[in-house]
C-alpha cells in the first residue's frame, strides 16, 4: 500500500534576510515497504521526520531524492495526485482547520461531493461513514457545539466517506483529553479490522500503539527502529537514548526486572504484568 525507497525530503534554510544559506535534510533515505490492511504506528519526538513523512503519503510533499508508492504509484508524477489523495485520505492534528461544513453530515459529504459522487450515493456514505465513527445521532448538529473527541471523529468519517484504501492519522490525539483519544483510537482500530482500510498513526503517545502489527521509530529523518510493539518496547533503553516515553506498565517491569524480579521482556498491559508477577 505503502513502499519508500531511500526517500530523501530537503528543504533550504534562509537566515533573516531570507537569504538560502544551505539546505536540511527533513526525511534521510527512508525505506518502508507497509502492506494493505496493517495498522502501522510511527513515532518520534517532535522535529524527528514523522508529519514530514506522513505529507508524503498524500503527496503533500513530493521527494527531493528517492521514491514514494502510494497504492502502486509514484507521488512525483502529477497526474496521479488526484487518485493518490483518493487511496490515501489525511486526518490533521486540530479538526477545526479540517472541519468546514457548518452542520455535521454537510461536512463529511464534502468530499464525496467533490469526488464527483451522485447525491444518493453521498448520503449513504455520510450514514455509514458517521455510523462506522459512533457519530450518526449528531448529523444535523453544529461541529462547533461538539467536543474535540467528537469533532476528530466527523473529521475521521469525512476521510472514511472518500473510501480510500489507507489513512494516514497525523497526531489525531494530541489536542485531546484522555477519554477523546480512547474514543479516537477505537473508533481508527473499527475501522482497520471492518474494513480492511490501511492504517497509519502518528504519535507520541506510546499507550496508543500498542496494539499496531508495526512501529517505526524516527529520529533526524531517519528510521532508527522498527518491530512489533512488543520488540520495540523491549528495549527500553534504546527508546530513551531517542527521547521517547514508554508505557508506564513496560516501565514498571522493567524497574522489577532490575530489581531480581523475573519477568519477560516487553510487557505492553497491566493484565499481562499481574499475570507475570502471579506465577
């Protein structure tokens, strides 16, 4: 669904003059081969690659150096953008800059509509789509009356009426409460395993990609780990050394492990910690 190879994004530094005095490297020679159907979880601190990336797999942004696949084609060649942003749908960080209807199953229509779908068909989509997101009974709400769970979530089932093959999640939960990025993040894993859709979620929060088939982890541009959640939380260490929180759960094992305590490595749940110290 989604392949890089050796993907280079550079971009050129000015001074206060506007003037270019050289040139940084965002993405350096990143390779990603993610299959269809897969919930992928990319993490890194902030300035590490990873929103710069996701813009990529909408062609947002197009390489400087190397090649994006999207669903089979390449982001660089113009006249594929228009079914590459089909296959790939984007939900931002702040739903306010993606909401623009003014009642809610207006706004998840939208795209369809500029899809060029038929009415009948647009409205069957907005039912589903607000549906598949637990947001049917606000459809003829105000998004400014909803919370930022529930105004992420139309945001999610305007994406979802596109239909595309994959969708990317660029820090969906960073400007939410606990309880919203619950609500967000079960609402994303519904709709992975339902519909086969490819997901990829970008975030810091570590609690939230637990559940991931993958995780890449960037630093400076490029991929520095990657692995299931569990070989990536094992090594705790390692994910420090780049900044990183780890779930509090893998981090209370691993203070116990050190203390003699005989547990396994890479304990992602509570459930999983009580059963270890219980045998």
């Amino acid at each position: 669904m989604i392949k890089t190879e050796d993907l280079v994004f550079e971009y050129e530094k000015r001074d206060d003059d506007g003037n270019v005095i050289g040139k940084s490297r965002a993405i350096d020679e990143v390779n990603l081969d993610i299959a269809p159907g897969q919930f992928i979880a990319i993490l890194g601190h902030n300035g590490s690659g990873k929103s710069t990336l996701a813009k990529h797999m909408n062609a947002l942004l197009v390489p400087t150096g190397g090649t994006m696949w999207v669903n089979g084609m390449d982001t660089r060649e113009e006249e594929r953008v228009w079914d590459i942003r089909q296959s790939a749908g984007m939900v931002f960080q702040n739903p306010d800059n993606q909401i623009i209807g003014t009642v809610v199953e207006e706004d998840v229509g939208f795209g369809p509509e500029n899809l060029g779908v038929p009415t009948e068909e647009i409205w069957k989509r907005v039912e589903e789509s607000l549906k598949a997101v637990g947001m049917l009974e606000y459809r003829h709400h105000s998004p400014n009356k909803l919370s930022g769970g529930q105004k992420q979530r139309v945001a999610i089932a305007g994406v979802v009426a596109m239909r595309p093959r994959c969708i990317v999640l660029d820090e969906p939960t960073a400007m939410l409460d606990p309880n919203g990025r619950k609500e967000v993040l079960r609402c994303v894993q519904e709709l992975q395993k339902r519909d086969n859709v490819t997901v990829i979620l970008i975030t810091h929060y570590m609690e939230e990609v637990i559940d991931a088939d993958r995780v890449f982890v960037m630093d400076h541009g490029h991929v520095v780990m990657q692995g299931t959640p569990r070989e990536v939380f094992s090594q705790v260490e390692t994910l420090k050394y780049y900044r990183l929180d780890v779930p509090q759960v893998t981090l209370l094992a691993d203070e116990l492990r050190k203390q003699g305590v005989d547990l396994p490595e890479g304990i992602l749940r509570k459930e999983e910690l009580v059963e270890a110290l219980c045998h």
